[in-house]
C-alpha cells in the first residue's frame, strides 16, 4: 500500500515537472514552397539553403492583433548577447512566434499562464543570408524559486 502511494506521489510530480518544463522553439524545420503561378520564359528551382531558427517574438496576446512586446532586458556575454522578455500576468495571455532563415513559414503557440520569462540567446558573429541573427537557443518558462 505504501509503495503505490509513493508511485502515485511521483508519478504526479514528474507529471507537473514536465508541465514546467521549457518551452522553446525547433531548431529546423523542413518547407515546401513553390510558385503561385508559373512564369512564363522561366524554369523554378529551389535553392538548398537551411531553414533554421532565426529569431523569435512575444505577443501579448494572439499574434493576428499586433502586439509584438519589446524585450525588457537583454545581455552581452563573450560571443553572444540575450534577449528577455519578462511576462507578468496577462488575461489576454502570451504567444511565442519562431521565425526561420529562408522562408516565411514561422512556428506560433500559446505560452501556458505559468510562464513567466522567455529568453532567446543569438550568436554575435553569425548570421545568414539576409542577416538574421543566429539563433543558440529559446527558452520560455515558470520563474525558478
């Protein structure tokens, strides 16, 4: 009896820990584009350029209403700097928007209301062809204790 009861203790404490978890966004993602129309004269390709993070933005609210937040703070280290948005509560609640290098295809998701931080950190002397920043990593979550 008292072995179940510590299973079921940690069952649900790997449940809320997952729940806490970080929220970022993929790496890469693989596109399919093509053209609208076919042009005439002219032969489509597709050049074999990465699709790969390139840059994220906090909504407060949902992103179709345009409120694209400012990071509140943000850091110089080494060969990166940081980007944080700090998230107070929010009835209309907070989205995360992942924009990748080489298309216009972007990855879009609610924050759960526990998050309360997002930080994105960019390589300083990297970037791709167009100039955006590469990403190391995205990280949204809870604040730490």
């Amino acid at each position: 009896m008292m072995i179940r009861g510590l299973c079921a203790c940690v069952a649900a404490l790997l449940a809320s820990a997952s729940a806490l978890a970080d929220i970022g966004c993929p790496k890469k993602i693989e596109v399919s584009q093509s053209l609208a129309a076919a042009q005439e004269g002219w032969t489509d390709g597709r050049e074999k350029l990465p699709t790969e993070l390139a840059g994220i933005s906090v909504f407060d609210g949902p992103p179709e209403q345009l409120a694209d937040l400012v990071p509140d703070d943000g850091a110089d280290a080494g060969d990166s700097r940081s980007d944080v948005w700090n998230l107070p509560k929010n009835e209309r609640g907070y989205w995360l928007t992942c924009r990748y290098s080489s298309t216009t295809v972007t990855l879009t998701r609610p924050l759960p209301a526990t998050v309360t931080r997002c930080e994105a950190v960019y390589e300083k002397q990297l970037s791709f062809i167009g100039g955006a920043p590469v990403v190391r990593s995205v990280a949204c979550a809870p604040a730490t204790p």
